[in-house]
C-alpha cells in the first residue's frame, strides 16, 4: 500500500522546517510569502492532506470551515470553486451547506455551524439576518458576502453595469446608430442596472433608442423583440442582459434573412458556454464569480487570523468581443 505523504515530506520537499509547514497550515505564525509559496506547491504535488484530528488536539483548531450558499443559486458551483481554491491556499478543508429557501432558514444554519465547535469560520453567499451574526454574537468568525439579496439574486458588485457603456461605444464605432435594449426582470437590481447604463450611454452618446424591453431572462424575449422590429431600422445593436437573451435575438435575425452582424450586431451577459459555440460567436459579458467566492473566503481567513482583509476594488465584469459585434458597415 502506497505511503500517505506527511508534513516531513512536505518540509523535505521545499526545503523548509518541519515547524514552518506547521506555520503555514495553522496560520499562527508569518512565513515569508516566497516561503510560503514552496510549501503549498509542495503540498500540491505530494498530495498531503493534514491529519485534522491530531491538529486539532495539538491547537485546538479545527482546519475546517464552512460555506453556507444557495445550491440552487444560477452557477453556485462558481462561487464554491473560488471559495475552495482560497481555503486550500490557506490549509483549510472546506465543508458546503445549503442556506435553504429563505432568510431565517439560512441564519438558523449559519447559527447552528458558527456553535457547533467544528468550524474555525463561516463564509456566507446567502441573506442572512445581520444581528444574529452581528460581531461578538457567535463563537466563531462569520462572514457574509453582500452579493446576494434577501432572494439570493445577484446584488452588490453583480449590478455593475459598466461594461454597457463599453459595449454601446464600441458598436458605434462600428456603424450602429440604432440600438434596442432587452432586459431582465424589474425586480433584479441588475436587471434595473443594466437598463439604466443602457439609457444613459446612448443618450450621451447622441444615439437613437427604440426602446428597453423588459423580458424574463429566457431566449423567446430577445426572439420577439427581433420578430417584432420594423426591418426598416436597420442595422440595429441589440443590448441583451444575458446570452439565452442575445441567442433568442439572433435566431429571429436569422429566420428574417438578416445578417448577424451587419443588420444586426448584438451583445450578451454571463458568458456562457454556448455563445463561443454560436454562429456567429457572441460577444458578451464575463462575470468573475470565481472570485467572488475566493475573495469572501479570504476575508474569512483573515478574520480568523486577525489580519486586515484586502478590500481593494476589484471589477467582476469583463467584456469579451467575438463575432456577433462586427462592423455595421459590412453588409
């Protein structure tokens, strides 16, 4: 049977005391950052897992921390991805908990793990109750991420919508004089966001309007609003506020024998897997939901460690320019 590795291979390994490895996964002492950094490559090769049981007897910490997010939430397993990633970084294991289907449910749970003695932290993605987990109100650090509303819809730094003027700037460069917005649902404060930016881009820009539709996030909304249109106006930039949106739009582009771009250039949001498949490719938004889990991790270890969290401004929003945005002037 092969041999597990052990903290003396892992020290071996980087070149490093023993004691340092120790350093590393409790967070107790400073290492060096360079330090620090051969130690968890070496863990990464070797494949060492820590003996949680022993480290605890030894400092009484855990090395275990919890994740309390919505399951169901549109791509969670993003958020978990970053969320993990920064709690290997910082040699802890992580364990994943559903928030369940409401604001109580999810501070019941939150509650519950922050006093069970199982856990160093708690890293929330969900509403909870802000004087339940209030400072000095549990045993443990909790720490809850503001990127979601009382309905786990994005909220906080998903409702930047900057990336729209970007994207209205560039398709007119590139011919369009007319443009057509087609939103999401009223009650989304990012739905709400990116109606607005589109609003205030195209009056700053002297450009013409014919609207802002607002649709329920599924393809048949962007599919009417193209059926719909005059083909007259042509050629249009259509705005959509995610890529089942923008698919919608250039399927009726495409049943109307028009040319995507060219009479029709369009935009979507999310950056999912399917637009760099379409024809043509779709240019859309990217949103970093990786690191907005790696970033509330952090915070957390911090918090547990007494250190000052990083809170420089990160965007989460990336445009990424494929085909469907081509020049208006080529057809």
């Amino acid at each position: 049977m092969t041999r597990q590795p052990t903290s003396r291979d892992v020290a071996r390994l980087a070149g490093v005391a023993q004691a340092t490895v120790s350093h590393v996964l409790t967070g107790r002492v400073n290492v060096a950052p360079a330090t620090r950094a051969r130690v968890l490559q070496a863990i990464d090769e070797l494949g060492y897992r820590p003996n949680l049981a022993a480290r605890s007897m030894r400092t009484r910490r855990t090395g275990r921390l919890a994740v309390v997010l919505g399951v169901v939430m549109y791509r969670a397993t993003d958020v978990l991805s970053g969320a993990g990633a920064a709690a290997r970084d910082a040699g802890y294991v992580l364990e994943v908990h559903d928030a369940g289907p409401s604001v109580a449910s999810c501070t019941e749970r939150v509650v519950e793990l922050a006093r069970s003695g199982s856990f160093e932290g708690v890293a929330v993605y969900a509403p909870v109750e802000a004087d339940a987990v209030a400072d000095g109100a549990l045993p443990c650090p909790v720490v809850v991420s503001d990127e979601f509303d009382a309905r786990t819809r994005p909220a906080g730094s998903f409702t930047d919508a900057s990336a729209v003027r970007t994207l209205v700037e560039r398709l007119a460069a590139a011919g369009y004089r007319r443009f057509l917005h087609v939103g999401g649902p009223g009650d989304h404060a990012a739905a709400r966001s990116r109606r607005r930016a589109y609003l205030e881009a195209v009056d700053a820009l002297g450009l013409e309007s014919l609207g802002a539709v607002e649709g329920d996030w599924g393809g048949r909304a962007g599919y009417a609003a193209v059926r719909d249109v005059p083909a007259s106006v042509r050629p249009l930039a259509l705005l959509a506020a995610n890529d089942l949106l923008a698919a919608g739009a250039v399927r009726a582009a495409r049943e109307r024998g028009w040319a995507v771009p060219g009479d029709l250039g369009v935009s979507g949001w999310d950056d999912m897997d399917m637009g760099r498949f379409m024809t043509p490719s779709l240019t859309t938004v990217a949103v970093d939901r990786v690191g907005i889990g790696r970033r509330g991790l952090r915070r957390l270890v911090a918090e547990i460690d007494g250190a000052e969290p990083d809170r420089s401004d990160v965007g989460v929003m990336t445009v990424v320019w494929r085909e469907s945005t081509g020049d208006a002037t080529a057809s």
